[in-house]
C-alpha cells in the first residue's frame, strides 16, 4: 500500500515574516526537518506559510486556511501544523469544532485533516510584553523591533547603533511613558530599506504600513484576553497537541558578560534584557496549573518549577505549556527557530538577541528532532 504525502505547515509569529523575497523565517528549521523525516521514513511535504505580522489571530488563522488550500488543497494527505510563538494560536483557531471564522470556505474539511498541532514558544496564556506594545509608546517600539527582526533576516546583524537606540528607548519605558522621535524611526526604516534590493522595497514599504495599521493582534495576546481565548477555543478529538517550551531565567544568562567584549553581543544583550523585564511582569491568576508530568519535565530540563515571572524574552515560560510537552529547552524567543549564534554553520546562524543561554546546533537539532518524532507518532 502506498503511504499519502503527510503535508507540514510551518506557521510564524507575529512580526514573523517568510518567504518575502530573501528573507527567511523557518530556513534553518526546514532544513533540519527535511533531515529527521527522511531518516523516520516518513514522506513529508515541508510548507513555510507567509502569514499577517500583526493583524488579528482569525485574520491570520484565516491566511494559513488560504495557505493550506493553496498548497496541499487538492490533496487528501494528512496535515500537521507546526506554529512558532503567535503562529501557534493559528493552528489552534482553524482546529476549534465548530470554529466560524467568516470565510466560505470549508474550514471544517480541512481540520479533519489535521494529525497533530506542535506550537513552539508559544503564548497560550498570553504576554505581559503585548500589554506594553499596545500603548502608543510600545506601539512605535513595535514598528522598530519589526524592522530589527527583518534586518537580522536579510544580513545577520544590525548595526550597534539601531540596536543602542532600541534597547535605550525599551529601558525609557520603565521610568516614564515617552514619545518616540520620528526622526529615529524614519531613519530606522530608510535604512533597512536602502540596504535591501530595489525589488524588495515596495514589498517591505507596504509591510511597514500594513504593520502600523494593524496592530489587532497586540490586544488579543494581553493575559487578559487570552484568559478568555483559552476558554473559548477546544481541542478537536484526534489530534495531537503537544508544546515545545523556551526559557532564560536570569541566572541562566548571566554568562554573557563574561563571554568576551564583543561590542554587538554586549549591545543585544541590554536590548533582551530589557523585553525579559517586560515579560516577567506576568499575574500569577492567568498561568495553568501543570500536571504532574509537565511540573516533572520543567523541573529537570531547567533545574526548577519555573515562576510566572521566567521567560524566554517574549513569552512567559508557564504561558508556553499546553497539551504534551515536547521539549523544554534553555534558550530564548528566537533561539528555538535558528536564530543563535553559529558561524560555522551554511547558511550561517546569526543570533538576534544575545541571551547567554548556551543554546547552539546541538541543542537546535535535538529540539527539533523531537519535534519530528512527536509528528511522525503513530503515522509509520
């Protein structure tokens, strides 16, 4: 009997971008799962969805319908959606019973589809850090930390100088609500853009205004609102859900600053210091309470039950947990997708935030080949 194609969905978050003209979201992460399915025997179709940055989850759970439609409609293989931080509320929305998100299409037949849902990173509880980004102040910072992700993207590094002027706006926060310069951030964008190819500008201009005027999203991921997600969405009887866990508490980084003076390292360092601070503002109410096996796994893969204050930078690491956990990993926000420090490596990792958390290759591949063993479960 012949095996049907098995179609990934690999979904970003938000200020997540991919497959826009160079630029890469997931580009490490396919390469690893191209690699660990083959050797599980399983014949995989790997699709990189190019999804919304900041608009509202049923907008973009709505985009990854189109997406699935676009790609493996025509066929009756089974799916598995793979969804980094924001990406994973998507995959959950598409496979609530019942869910009516305002489209005609056949949302239902495609969910029935669906063998396992994998959500990395991902805020389920939400983040104290989206309460911050829908201020006016936070929501100009949001602008710039995009435009930051999509610079790292295209060529590794930017430059000290964007990262400085981030990190100290970020900080600004903590003593007063202020307003950002536009001077900065027209500087900002004019020069991710002269620094990209002709053909990309007209691209990334329109992102940067679809950005700044729709932040829908920001609202929906406050620990508020996703108490009232988590209620409202269900799990559909079938699939298997499972997390993969990120997590840099303070004394896990701390090392950073002994690992040398390189100038950018130090500089990103500040910048993710400041969004940790951020993030550890979490109400305890809006955390869920673990089951004995998820409190045992936290508690040996790093050392301690985590608080609701520990967090990878962007997510609470308790907001992380639901269904199976997959793997908990030391490392933060970007870490888990490709994003750490590997200059030995072709296409070459560049690390976004400096964390310190001693994330690299080996743990990258372990991850993810846990990924693929849980997806592959019971489909051979």
């Amino acid at each position: 009997m012949t095996q049907r194609k098995h179609h990934v969905f690999l979904i970003p978050g938000f200020l997540g971008i991919e497959n826009l003209g160079e630029l890469a979201y997931f580009a490490h992460v396919k390469d690893v799962l191209v690699g660990e399915f083959q050797g599980l025997g399983l014949d995989v179709e790997i699709h990189a969805v190019r999804n919304y940055a900041t608009s509202s989850v049923r907008r973009r759970t709505l985009r990854l319908v189109e997406s699935i439609l676009e790609r493996a409609g025509a066929a009756d293989g089974p799916l598995h959606l793979i969804g980094h931080s924001t990406g994973g509320l998507d995959a959950r929305l598409l496979c609530t019973p019942g869910v009516k998100l305002g489209s005609g299409q056949n949302v239902e037949a495609i969910a029935a589809r669906v063998r396992s849902i994998v959500t990395v990173s991902c805020p389920h509880r939400g983040t104290p850090l989206a309460s911050f980004f829908t201020t006016r102040f936070g929501a100009q910072l949001l602008s710039m930390l995009s435009l930051g992700t999509i610079y790292l993207l295209r060529f590794g590094r930017m430059p000290i100088s964007m990262v400085l002027r981030m990190t100290a706006l970020f900080v600004r926060f903590h003593t007063k609500y202020g307003s950002l310069e536009h001077s900065i951030a027209e500087q900002m964008s004019a020069q991710v853009l002269d620094d990209l190819s002709p053909e990309r500008r007209a691209e990334l201009s329109e992102l940067f205004s679809d950005i700044a005027k729709d932040q829908a999203l920001m609202p929906q991921l406050m620990p508020e609102s996703m108490d009232v997600f988590e209620a409202a969405v269900g799990d559909r009887p079938g699939i298997r859900c499972g997390s993969v866990i990120s997590g840099a508490h303070a004394a896990w980084f701390s090392g950073v600053l002994r690992s040398g003076f390189d100038p950018y390292a130090q500089a990103t360092h500040m910048l993710f210091e400041a969004l940790r601070r951020l993030t550890s503002e979490m109400d305890g109410q809006y955390v869920p309470k673990l089951t004995a096996s998820q409190r045992t796994h936290l508690m040996v893969s790093l050392g301690r039950e985590p608080t609701p204050q520990d967090n990878d930078g962007i997510v609470p690491v308790l907001s992380q947990v639901w269904g199976e956990l997959i793997h908990v990993a030391r490392a933060d926000h970007f870490d888990a997708i490709g994003h750490f420090s590997d200059a030995g490596r072709t296409p070459i990792h560049y690390d976004w935030l400096a964390s310190g958390c001693g994330f690299d290759r080996r743990s990258f591949q372990s991850l993810w080949g846990d990924v693929a063993r849980f997806v592959a479960q019971g489909e051979l």
